[in-house]
C-alpha cells in the first residue's frame, strides 16, 4: 500500500496532472456542449455514441498521458528510489499501473457525468433505449489502454518512443494494414489481431471489417495485447538496469 500512496502523492503534486485532467474531460464534454449551442431544435435527442462522439480523442490523450508520465518516472529515476524502499522491482509498475488506470477511469466517469448533466441544459436529451454497449466498452476498454501505454513505456525506457509509437501505430500503420487486407488476404490473419479496430468494432457493435473479430473473441484480442505489454513491461523492469 506504501507504494501505492506515493503513486497518488505523486500524481496529485505534479501540475501536468492537472492540465491533462482538464484536455481529457473536455475532451468528452467539450463536444456535447457544442453540440447543444449548434442544435437547430428546441429539443434534440442524442445517443451514447453522440455522448462520446470524441472517445478517440479521450482514448488519445489517455496513452500520452500514461506513457509520457511513466517514461518521465523512468528517466527521472524514481523507479530506482523504489527498488530501495520496496521488497520487489515489480511493486512500483505494478502500482503505476494501478494509480493510471484509475485516474483514467475517473476522469472518464467525471467527464460523462458532467455530459449528463450539461445536455438537458442546452436542449439534448439522452435516448436510454439505445443499447448502452459502447458506454461498458469505454468504461473499461480506456482505462485498459493506458495501462497497456505504462507498460509499453516501461519496456521502450524513451518518452518519444513511448508516445510515438501508440500515436504511429493507430493513426496510420494499423489503419494501412486493416485497407490492405481488405485485398491481399495473406493479411487477413495478422489484420484480425489489429487492436484498435477490433476495439471499434467492440464499440460500435459491428466490424468495419469482415474479418474483424467481434463479442468475445475480439476481447481476447484486447486481453492479448494488455498482457503482452504489460508482461514485456514487468520483464524490462526486472532486468534492466537504472540508469
């Protein structure tokens, strides 16, 4: 638990957590606000998917914020202050971890909340009968992502590369490989393990593409990925050493 807390005091005393909290509320809030200041009619239903209209952008800043707090800790050496005063080399990422996601998963919660209670104010109402899917994919799935993003930190030890690398990867090498195996088939078997994708298809309720796994094959897909980072992470920690 000792670790624990001095990830907690760590992340409320630094002024960066702060700025991030306020880009990733925004994020989700900010277009519902917008999005009742420009509605034609008095009053306007919206659904789940219009609420989160700009989880991408939530999803985004939530890997940045993750890996760059994480390569920081790391080029800083503060997880070699915890080798000394912790029993095991895992507990601090294991902590790091931990304190990420629930930061993120909080924020998210604040940020829909206050969507909630911001549109009836501006003329939205929310239609409950829609299949509420995407909100339980979100909820878990963001969170999940930037644990991956501590993880991936912990292994590349580079805040460029820790950042870059997710950014790269979503925005343009897996949207590449997801087109291209829409026409060369040998392909198809690497597409289907592409994990954004397959998290929009989770989202959504439908594949963008045929070969996409969906329901819970497309879970294990997710799982997949968060434990290879994760385990790839832990392994970096325990064996190499501070710099």
């Amino acid at each position: 638990m000792n670790v624990v807390r001095s990830e907690i005091a760590k992340l409320t005393s630094l002024r960066s957590t702060w700025v991030y909290a306020i880009l990733l509320v925004g994020s989700i809030a900010g277009p519902v606000v917008l999005m009742g200041l420009f509605a034609s009619d008095a009053t306007t239903d919206f659904y789940w998917n219009d609420l989160l209209i700009a989880g991408g952008l939530f999803q985004m800043l939530a890997i940045i914020y993750a890996a760059a707090s994480t390569s920081r800790d790391l080029a800083h050496g503060m997880h070699g202050q915890a080798f000394l005063t912790q029993p095991q080399r895992w507990n601090w990422l294991a902590a790091k971890m931990l304190v990420t996601g629930v930061f993120v998963l909080v924020l998210l919660a604040v940020s829909i909340g206050i969507s909630l209670v911001v549109a009836p104010v501006f003329g939205l109402h929310l239609d409950s009968s829609e299949a509420t899917s995407i909100l339980w994919a979100v909820l878990i799935g963001y969170p999940l992502y930037a644990v991956a993003a501590v993880g991936l930190a912990a292994l590349v030890r580079s805040q460029i590369a820790a950042v870059g690398l997710p950014i790269v990867w979503m925005l343009i090498v897996e949207q590449l490989l997801a087109s291209a195996a829409m026409i060369y088939e040998f392909l198809r078997p690497v597409a289907q393990l592409l994990p954004n994708t397959t998290f929009e298809s989770l989202t959504t309720g439908f594949a963008f593409y045929d070969y996409i796994h969906t329901g819970w094959a497309g879970a294990a897909v997710l799982i997949g990925w968060l434990v290879v980072l994760c385990g790839l992470g832990f392994l970096a920690n325990q064996k190499l050493d501070v710099k």
